[in-house]
C-alpha cells in the first residue's frame, strides 16, 4: 500500500482520494451511475454582439446557467413552454476560469438585462462570484466589499431563507479573502460564525474545515478539527487515524481507531452509487490495511493478545472474500453473475492478504529491532519486505543507539519524514478557487425548504421525504431523508432530525453516528424514441445510527462519549426549523 499525506487529507474531508484509500463520503448516486468533471482550464466564449453579456459569462461568473425568460438559472427553470415557473434543482457547473476574466465576466452579467429586478437572487449569487473572482485577481479587499452587496440584497427582500445559505456563503467568502489578507483572527471568526449557523449540516462543517485548514496547515490543526468533526462525520475518523499512525503518533491512532467503520447505511433499490463496484473492490486493501496497522500499533502499546484478534478478524474477513461463491439453493451451481463477482475480488483479496502477512511479520519481528545492530536489522527488514509498511519512525525510535552521534543521526532522519509529511499536508490542504466555489451552498427559497414527513414508495408515490429502517431487533437503524429539490444541507438537518425524533419515540436520549453519506441523485433517462439524458434528481442523506440512554453507555463505548449527540439538541434546534410531521 502507498502512503501519502496528499491522499490522506481528502480522504478525511470527503474529497478525492488516491485509491490506497479512498472511502469518500459524499458521492454522486444515478439511476445507471455516471461521473462528473470540470476541467482546469478553457477560453472564455465572445460577448454578445451588442455588448452584453454572453450565456457562458454567467458560468464563468458563478458557475449557473444564464437566465432565461422567466427563468433565473439558479432556483427556478421555465415550465408549461415557458408560460410560468416553477423550483428546480438548477447545479453549478465546474468552473474552470479565474481572476481578471472572471471579473470582467461578472461585470457584463450583472448589467445584462435578461438580470430583471425580479432576480436579485441570481444577482446576489453572481455578486458573491465576482467577490471569488476578486479574490483569484488579488484584490480580496473589493471581494469584502462585493460580499456585502450581496448580503444587502438578501436583507432588503427580508429573506430568511437567504442568510441560510448564499449568507453563509458570503461569509465563507469573507473568511477566504481575510485570510488571504493575512487577518487571521477574523476570517476563523468569520468561520465560526457560518459554522455554528448551520452546525448539523456536514456540507456546511466541510466547507468550514477546509477554509480552517487552507489557514493552518500543521498537523496539531488538522488533528483538532477533524477530531472535532468525528461525532457527526465519522468518516472523518480513518483519515484521523492514519495522519496520527504516520506521524508515529500511535497512542492518537489507537484511541480513535474505534471509530472507523466500513459498513454503511444500508441502500435502497433502484439506485445505484457511481463506481460503486470499483469501489467495493478498492475497499478489501483498504480494511485490510487499516486493520493491519491498528494491529501494529495496539502492539507498540504492549497489547499483543488485542493485535493478534485485530489481524485474526482481517485473516477471517478476507478468507470469506476469497472463498468461492456456494451453489443455491435449489442444487444448481451459482449464478454467472456471483461467479464473474468472486473472480473480480481475487486479485484485490490476494494483495491485501499480502500486505496483511507483512503487518504480522512486522509485529513478530519489531522486538528483533531493539537487540540488532542497525545494518543487521535493516537488512533482514529488506529481506522480509517490511520496509514497505509505514513504520519508519517507529523503527528509528527503537534503534539501538550507541551514543550521542547515533541519536542525533535518529534525531536527523525522523525530522526528514516529518518535514516530507508536512510539505505533502501543506501542498494537500491548498484550497484552490474551484473547489471553494463547488462547496459554497446553493439557494434556498421557501418553496423548496420541505417539512418532515415520511417518503412514499418511489412508485406510486414519491420517495421524497424520511425513511427508516431498523436493523433486526437492534437499537442500529438506518434513516435517510430525500428530497428531489432541497439543497444537501437541508436534506443532511432533515435526516439528522428524523434519526433524533426515532431515538425519542424508542425512549433514547442519545444517538451515535456510525456511518453517513450524501448523494447527489441524477437520473438517465433514456428510451427508443429519444436521446438518452440525465436529469438532476435531487439530494439524500442517509445516516447509520444506533441509540443509547446517557446514563446506560455500554462498556464497548465507554471512553467514548464525546462521540454520543444529545437528541434533544437536535430536535430543540431543527424542528422549528422543518415543522415537524407525523412520522411517529
């Protein structure tokens, strides 16, 4: 398995992962899966013929389609051939250009006339991408200034919905510009500020992690954040786990290793998540991997019997991975399907069986190290092919050492791996202009906020809304909440909310998050008679709870708690928000 910093830090928030270890949170889901992608780089369109603005300067700007007769490209799409309205989930496109282009974007957009009065939602969004544009041209003090304007319009048309969410991203975009200004202190209040607004959304948290650590890329500010985070993003926890495992910080890994799980909610039919199966595949190296290394480091603590159960539980995981597939029931040998499934597995299964007999040997042989001399142990480390695992600090630690020079020399060569982690962090951490803008939250307006009440059956009524499901007679439940037009914030509060009211109807005072994700749901469309299409089909959050009371935490948590989130917290706070409906 390969290393590295610059894959372990997206892997924490949610981003793109190198595929050593790549579990993502958020994905793309479709109905069948297909990705999406921006590039870097391209020419801008011309400009109208009559000076306005061209449809493609209203992407550059903020990365929406330009309006269109009744339609303001950004939370309402012409319906009945164009003789009324109605909401849409409308998607910012990739933006790929910045700076001075983009401004000059920005200025023909906002003085284009198709920018009616009746807009001033798309124009507070295009003033909020200019502020971004600013910023990329190294004019950050006009952005605060163009963040302002925007904010003004949400006030003067008295829109609570605004300040939820192009608010806050004019406060991201302040917190961006002040810490390219260097003021410090005012962009982190700035973040905290959007942070608390909106504290059970994880979009929102994510947007604020990365803006935290686009300021602060040391290793004791990303360990605090994401720590931070752990409790309602436990997919955050792996990432955790292996900086502190790398930084030979193994006490850290331990305690948090608990909170990694690779099982998550449990999905519905008729979806499928994009690169699902690649992924399924990259996963075996993954366990296996993260397995292995909790064991190594259960075993530097002095808990050899905890080590040897930790790569016992990976050995049985991957013998019922490689084992072929059982005839059915009915006599007849497996389905083709199962077959070809089993053969795909094989080559991943046999790697991370590899890899897993290097993390035992690594554990048999790591007391040799402190009798041997260096040359001795090395070579037999070369020889056993240890020195692929990430264990150098722990290697240079236990060295025997003759004397001042081989101290220092230890002293030396740990310095030199924590400086090539920290270059890889820093170079990981930087927030480019593009990623901001694909995490600044879209427009809510009241016809698209939705209230709690339970989905249908996606047939004959509509999978909109809250569904649960229960796992056998356990206090684990998976819970999701759809919504084919609220943004991914609302829809991540919503199933928060319905996993706290399910806690209180069940008699529990506390929830754990074990797992979560969020989809961007896109249909294909397709059929003999028409092109085939993708439609934007909204956004669902699907959480994998388990209740406790908090006075009855069982011994497997113990040590645990600051991981359990009061119910009545988020009921308190979300259901004034979503009126509650009558799903209990």
């Amino acid at each position: 398995m390969k290393f590295c910093f610059s894959a372990l830090l997206p892997l924490a928030m949610g981003l793109a992962a190198c595929p050593a270890l790549a579990v993502e949170n958020d994905k793309l889901a479709k109905v069948p899966g297909a990705g999406m992608s921006a590039a870097k780089t391209a020419p801008p369109l011309p400009v109208g013929q009559d000076g306005s603005a061209s449809d493609n300067d209203f992407r550059i700007c903020d990365g929406y389609a330009a309006p269109k007769g009744k339609s303001d490209g950004i939370a309402r799409e012409s319906f009945l051939f164009g003789a009324t309205t109605r909401s849409a989930d409308l998607r910012r496109g990739g933006m790929r250009i910045f700076g001075e282009t983009g401004v000059s974007a920005c200025s023909r957009a906002l003085v284009d006339s198709r920018l009616v009065d009746n807009f001033w939602l798309r124009r507070a969004s295009l003033l909020q991408g200019q502020a971004v544009q600013k910023i990329a041209a190294g004019n950050a003090e006009a952005a605060l200034k163009l963040a302002d304007d925007s904010d003004a319009l949400g006030a003067a048309n008295n829109d609570p919905y605004f300040a939820r969410s192009i608010g806050i991203g004019n406060q991201a975009v302040r917190a961006y510009a002040l810490s390219k200004l260097g003021r410090k202190e005012e962009a982190i209040a700035a973040i905290a500020k959007f942070r608390n607004q909106r504290r059970w959304s994880q979009s929102i948290a994510d947007l604020a992690t990365r803006l935290t650590l686009d300021m602060d890329h040391s290793l004791p500010a990303q360990v605090v954040e994401l720590r931070s985070r752990i409790a309602l993003a436990p997919e955050k926890s792996i990432g955790l786990f292996w900086m502190n495992f790398l930084s030979g910080q193994y006490q850290a890994a331990r305690d948090i290793a608990p909170a990694v799980s690779f099982d998550l909610p449990k999905q519905r039919g008729g979806w499928t998540l994009t690169d699902a199966a690649e992924a399924e595949l990259k996963e075996i190296g993954v366990r296996t991997g993260f397995y292995g290394a909790w064991a190594y480091a259960e075993n530097v603590a002095g808990n050899s019997e905890e080590a040897k159960a930790l790569i016992t539980l990976a050995g049985v995981e991957l013998d019922e991975i490689m084992a072929p597939p059982p005839p059915r029931t009915d006599g007849r040998p497996p389905r083709k399907k199962d077959v070809e499934a089993h053969a795909r597995r094989q080559p991943h299964a046999r790697k991370a069986r590899d890899e897993l007999n290097l993390w035992a040997a690594a554990i048999a042989y790591r007391p040799m190290i402190a009798i041997k001399p260096i040359e001795q142990s090395h070579a037999e480390m070369r020889k056993k092919r240890l020195v692929e695992l990430p264990i150098a600090i722990d290697v240079l630690r236990l060295t025997p050492q003759m004397g001042p020079d081989d101290k220092a020399d230890v002293e030396r060569a740990i310095a030199a791996i924590e400086l090539r982690n920290a270059q890889e962090r820093s170079a990981a951490l930087d927030l480019s202009f593009d990623e901001f803008m694909e995490m600044l939250p879209k427009p809510e307006t009241p016809k698209v906020v939705p209230v709690l009440k339970p989905a249908g059956d996606g047939y004959f009524l509509s999978d909109t809304g809250l569904s649960r499901n229960r796992e056998g007679d356990s206090d684990t439940w998976t819970i999701r909440y759809t919504h084919a037009l609220a943004p991914k914030a609302a829809v991540e509060e919503l199933a928060l909310l319905g996993a706290a009211q399910t806690a209180r109807k069940e008699g529990f005072d506390r929830l754990l998050v074990l797992s979560r994700i969020a989809l961007t749901r896109t249909t294909h469309v397709s059929g003999g008679y028409i092109p085939p299409f993708d439609q934007n089909s909204g956004y669902e959050a699907q959480l994998r709870v388990r209740f406790f009371h908090a006075t009855q935490i069982p011994m497997d948590l113990r040590g645990a708690e600051w991981r359990l989130v009061s119910v009545e917290d988020i009921i308190t706070e979300l259901s004034p928000r979503y009126r509650e409906g009558a799903i209990i």
